[in-house]
C-alpha cells in the first residue's frame, strides 16, 4: 500500500459559479491517504491548525477610470491626445473653439495683476499736482474773499477792524471785528507756508473763513441804513459776499476732492475689490474650462472618439481614461461566505493569464453593505488592491482569489463527502481492526465548500473512509 502527504487544497479543488469552494490549509497536520480503489480510499485523522479561506473569482479593474466629455457645446479645435497615450494630471486632451474666453480671461488676470500693483507713480504724481494746485486755489478765493471784498464795509480791517455800518446788536459786532483781527493773522501764516501747506492746515483755515463770512453776512442783514451807509451800500455788501462765499465752497470742494483722489490712490485696492476681481477672474476660467477636457488623473487614454471640426454637446462621452498604477479586484462573494470577510483582511490571488505558480499579494479594501443578486443568490461586492504595482497585471484580466478570513486551532476537518447522515444524525465510516463501523459524530463549521469541521466522534490516529 502506497501512502501519500497531501494539503485539503490539493484534495479538493470544487468551483462555483460566483465563489470557489472555501479551503482549509492544514498548517499543523497532514491526512494520510491509502492508495487501492476510490471505496477503499482511507484518510488518518491528524489535527491541526487550519487557515480559513475565502476562494472566489473575479476581474481585474482600475483603481479608477472614467469616461470623460466636454461641458459645453462647441466645434472641436483640436485634439491632443491618442488611444494608449500616458497622460498626467490635468493634462490638456481636447478642446472646443474658445478664443473669445481665453481673452476674457486673459483681461480679468490683466485687470486684477493691475489692482494688486496699486497706483501707478504717474498717477500718483499727477493727483499731488492736482491737490498742490488747490491749495493754492484755496489761499486765493480766502485772500480775494477777505482783502478784497469784506475789507470794503471796515475800517482799519488789516490791525484793528471796525464796520463802517450802523449794528444794533454789539454782540454780534464785536463778534465779527474780533475775528476779522484773528483772520488776518491766519491769512499772514497761510501766506508764509504756502509752499508747504498742508491740506489739514488748509481745510482748518477755510473752516475759520466759512465761519467769518456767515457772520459777517449775519451782520449786514442786521445792519441799519443811516446817511454814511445807505440801503443800496448794503445790498451790494450782500451781493458781494454772496459771490465771495461762493468762491470759498467752490475751493472747498475742490481741496476736499484732491485730498480723497490722492488718499485713494495712495492707499491701494481694498480687500473687497481684490476679491472682487479674483471672483472675475474664476469665472472666466470657469468657463474656459468648460470647454477643455482635461484628465482628472495620471493615466493610460483608453478611448479618443473627439475628432477635430465635429460638433459635440455635453451629452457626448468622447475620452476614457484609466488609471495607472496599482490595479484592484472586483469580485462577487455569496452570502454563505461574506460573514468573515472584512476590509483589511490579506488575499492572494493568481491570473489565469500566468496561471497558478505566479502569485500576488492583495488586500480587502471594501465590501458593499448591500447585496448583488448573482442568478438569485445574494451575493456582495467586495473590492481587493493589489499589495505592489506589476507590470504583468492588466484591466480585464481574470484572477483567483483566496481571501484569509481566520484560523481553526487544533481542529479535525474532514471531506464533507466522508460524513453521511442516518436517522438525523450524522456519522463517518471508521476502520478498527480490518473492519468498518459506522460511528457518531458531531458537525462544526464548513470551514470550505467541500468540508466540514468534526467537534466530537473522531480523534488523532482514527481512519476513516472517504466514502462511508
């Protein structure tokens, strides 16, 4: 009689449509096989530790892959890329007719590098002139206003001012005498930095002159006509100042308005105008964009259906592009298996391509909750990535999976063909002393479509038939 060592994987080799028979791998002890006919055929029972395994077949896929098209219509203007190309990321692959917003968004980056630079030095230049100039302004509408207008109606204005008309009310008088006296030494000062005046300096001296002429206004219309100063005296007083006091506000408004334009300029682009912009600058690139396909990741061009001068609409899928790189496993467990099958238990797996001495290592990445009905069994996607990228590996390809899912520690696990049932319960041939008898045991798991676990009945050294 021949004996021979065997493994349960070399035992029993069952395929499903959808999963492979589950196999153990005896790790700790070896089944004895007797050699004769296939009723004769004996197994010595030697316990051990049994890996837990998934088998299922699958398709090799890429990480990613996706069939891309343009966002708008348009009449292609060139392609850029060819079936079998290695493209990267971001990588121009086709466009439609787009020279209108190329330029649109050329302007807004123009527009925007502009508001970041700030004001020119020209400009800048130009609004200090502008404000120099009313400044001056300014001096002469208050000098012209006072020498040469209310200085009319006083008597000794320049060191000690008196109204040459009749007012009843001394308040106001001695009011308007007394700030004619402090605006002559205003105007003195004013003169002297004239070259140098600031526009706050300035701005302070206009107020102090706003403020005489209204009184000084007040005080004509209060005044009294007697024989030195007549009714019609009066009247042109008022109508003289009135153009005066116009003069000043028109000098006023025009030192304010260069004050602000040179502030303006010098301070720069506000926060919300530079967001302004940039917003108008995405816009235009967005929609750009639109009219480009670009790939979304590093990849082979699997497809190229864009042709130059063809029409095309963002219905049309033109460009497919797959991922390089690491490639995954899709693959189909049925739900008597999926139990132990969880992301991140190890795999390995063969291509039929090379057949089953080239290995590779895999790992469970993820496993869809919901079932995928497989001829009416429920069945669950589960997904593998390879462990290292290889070069031997293509999309398409047709592999063996064997996923570990645990361990049975000093366990007995028999063929199931070598248990049979009788009377509801189920029990193995055993061979004592030449003969055969029928002997009870007690079922485990089926650690693999084909097998099964034996808790109690059966020990180390016992021999049993494969055919009781």
């Amino acid at each position: 009689m021949s004996v021979t060592l065997v493994s349960l994987t070399q035992l029993l080799k069952a395929k499903w449509r959808y999963a492979l028979a589950a196999v153990a791998v005896v790790l700790g002890g070896y089944f004895l096989i007797s050699g004769g006919s296939a009723q004769d055929a004996t197994l010595v029972i030697v316990p051990g530790d049994f890996t837990t395994q998934v088998a299922v077949s699958g398709s090799v896929v890429a990480a990613r892959e996706v069939a891309l098209g343009f966002a708008a219509s348009g009449r292609v203007a060139g392609v850029y890329a060819q079936v079998g190309q290695h493209v990267y990321t971001g990588q121009l692959l086709a466009s439609v007719e787009n020279g209108d917003l190329a330029a649109s968004v050329d302007e807004k980056k123009a527009a925007l590098a502009s508001l970041l630079a700030g004001t020119r030095p020209e400009k800048l230049a130009v609004d200090q002139a502008t404000l120099a100039d009313a400044l001056r302004s300014a001096y002469t509408a208050a000098d012209d206003a006072i020498h040469n207008v209310v200085d009319a109606f006083f008597n000794n204005p320049r060191t000690d001012p008196k109204l040459t008309f009749s007012l009843s009310n001394s308040v106001l008088k001695s009011a308007v005498e007394q700030d004619r006296l402090t605006l002559e030494s205003v105007l003195a000062a004013w003169k002297l930095s004239l070259g140098n005046a600031s526009a706050i300096s300035v701005s302070t001296s206009l107020s102090q002159l706003s403020t005489f002429l209204a009184e000084a206004n007040a005080a004509i219309n209060q005044a009294t006509p007697d024989q030195k100063t007549s009714a019609a005296t009066l009247s042109s007083y008022t109508s003289l100042l009135a153009s005066a006091r116009a003069n000043v506000n028109v000098a006023t408004a025009v030192l304010d308005s260069a004050e602000k334009s040179l502030a303006l300029d010098e301070a720069g682009p506000t926060v919300p105008d530079v967001t302004a912009a940039e917003a108008e600058v995405a816009a235009a690139e967005a929609a750009l964009a639109k009219t480009q396909v670009r790939a979304p990741f590093s990849g082979i061009v699997t497809r190229m259906e864009a042709k130059a001068g063809a029409i095309v609409s963002p219905s049309d899928a033109q460009i497919s592009l797959q991922s390089d790189g690491v490639f995954q496993i899709e693959t189909y467990v049925p739900e008597v298996a999926i139990a132990g099958v969880v992301p991140g238990l190890a795999a390995t797996t063969t291509l039929d391509a090379y057949g089953p001495t080239a290995v590779f290592a895999a790992s469970v990445i993820a496993v869809d909750p919901a079932e995928t009905l497989k001829d009416g069994v429920p069945t669950y996607k589960t997904t593998l990535s390879f462990r290292a990228a290889d070069p031997r590996i293509r999309s398409g390809m047709t592999t063996n999976v064997r996923i570990t899912t645990g361990t049975l520690a000093n366990a007995i696990v028999v063929p199931a063909g070598a248990v049979a049932n009788s009377g509801g319960g189920s029990y193995v041939s055993v061979v004592e002393n030449k003969k055969t008898i029928k002997r009870a045991v007690t079922t485990g798991i089926a650690p693999a479509l084909g097998q099964v676990q034996i808790i109690s009945g059966l020990s180390a050294g016992d021999i049993i038939l494969l055919a009781p």
